[in-house]
C-alpha cells in the first residue's frame, strides 16, 4: 500500500524491514526513514523504546559514513534534535536518539541536515558538535492543517525561525564544489517570505 501511495524512487533496504530508502539529486543525499514499522512506545515498560530500531539505525549510520555528498538531508516525521521530551519528539525515546547522535559525531559525518514535521509549526534547531560541525534538524509544518504555539522549551531552537501560521519551506544548493551552501527559505501559505538562513557546507 506504501508503495502504491507514495512516488518514491525506490523502497527497502537490504536487510531492513519497512520503507527506509534513499536517493541522490546532484551533490546532496536524502536519506528517508521509516520511523512507524520499529516504532516501540516509551510508555511501554517490557521492551525498549524505539523510533528506527537497531538495523535501521545501523544502515543509516553506514549510509551516511559512506556518503560523500555536500549535504545528508534525512527525513523522518518526528523532530530528532527538539530537546523537550514531549508529544512525538525524539526526545522521548532518549536513549535511541542519543546513540544516534553519538555515532554522528563519533563517526565524524558532516553536513547532516534533518527534515522532519509533525507539530504543526515551523522552526531550526541546531546542535554544535565538539570539533566545529553542526547537525541541524529543519522541522516544517504544517500547509494544510491547522497550527500550533511552539511552547515547549526546545533548548536547540534557532531565534528567529519559529513560524506558527501554514506555511512552507524550499531549499536550495548553490557554490563551487567543495564550497556548496544550502539555502533554507520559509514561506507563509501565500508564498511570502517569512525567513531564510544559508548554512555553508562543512570543511573536511
């Protein structure tokens, strides 16, 4: 039925279950997770909480280790880097969001840029690593439904991003090789801009 659903390139991953897949436009990767299929709810108490589960969250860290693009954009529905534990942020799985992001930096992977939706607001978040990288989770919503305040204490938050009408985001990538920039613009239901931020790729 996914498949039938949605036009994606392709679905499934060796060794994964569910639709995790993955594409490449130009010098950018996406990376689309599956955050339903391994989904084990942080209430439940006989099992440990889970949004990717362990092969999809090994595969991705593979992936991305192995990807070479200016940018890793992954998309997944519930916010990852929002720290307030609440509603369907990653946040209230902690201990899975936080190998994630381990392994991220450990690994040493740059450009990773989250996508992701679901709270019926827009904002930026971003999180300064260590060694001078940042990993950035774009959340986007809604166009279409109704909106939300953004009242929770999301330590990560970007001033200036939150956007609590309908609205919309494009990204564009620009710049020589080696010396790309990724250009977020945010736009209201009527296609006025709201905001717009530039993030330069990262330096090996």
């Amino acid at each position: 039925m996914f498949d039938l659903f949605w036009p994606n390139p392709t679905c499934g991953v060796p060794g994964v279950a569910g639709t995790t897949t993955s594409f490449s436009q130009s010098d950018v990767d996406f990376f689309l997770l599956d955050d339903r299929t391994f989904r084990v709810p942080a209430d439940v108490t006989t099992a440990e909480a889970a949004m990717l589960g362990k092969a999809q969250l090994d595969w991705l860290i593979q992936a991305l280790k192995y990807s070479d693009a200016s940018f890793k954009l992954i998309a997944v529905g519930s916010q990852v880097l929002n720290t307030a534990a609440i509603y369907e942020n990653y946040a209230t799985i902690a201990n899975e969001r936080n190998e994630l992001l381990r392994r991220i930096e450990a690994e040493g992977i740059r450009g990773v840029v989250f996508l992701t939706g679901d709270r019926h607001f827009t904002e930026l978040s971003s999180l300064p690593l260590k060694d001078g990288r940042t990993i950035h989770d774009l959340t986007v919503s809604s166009l279409t439904s109704g909106t939300y305040k953004a009242t929770d204490k999301n330590e990560l938050r970007v001033e200036g991003t939150v956007v609590e009408q309908r609205n919309f985001a494009a990204l564009t990538f620009s710049g020589k090789k080696n010396e790309r920039t990724m250009t977020i613009r945010v736009f209201d239901g009527k296609g006025a801009q709201l905001w717009e931020r530039a993030i330069a790729q990262e330096k090996k």
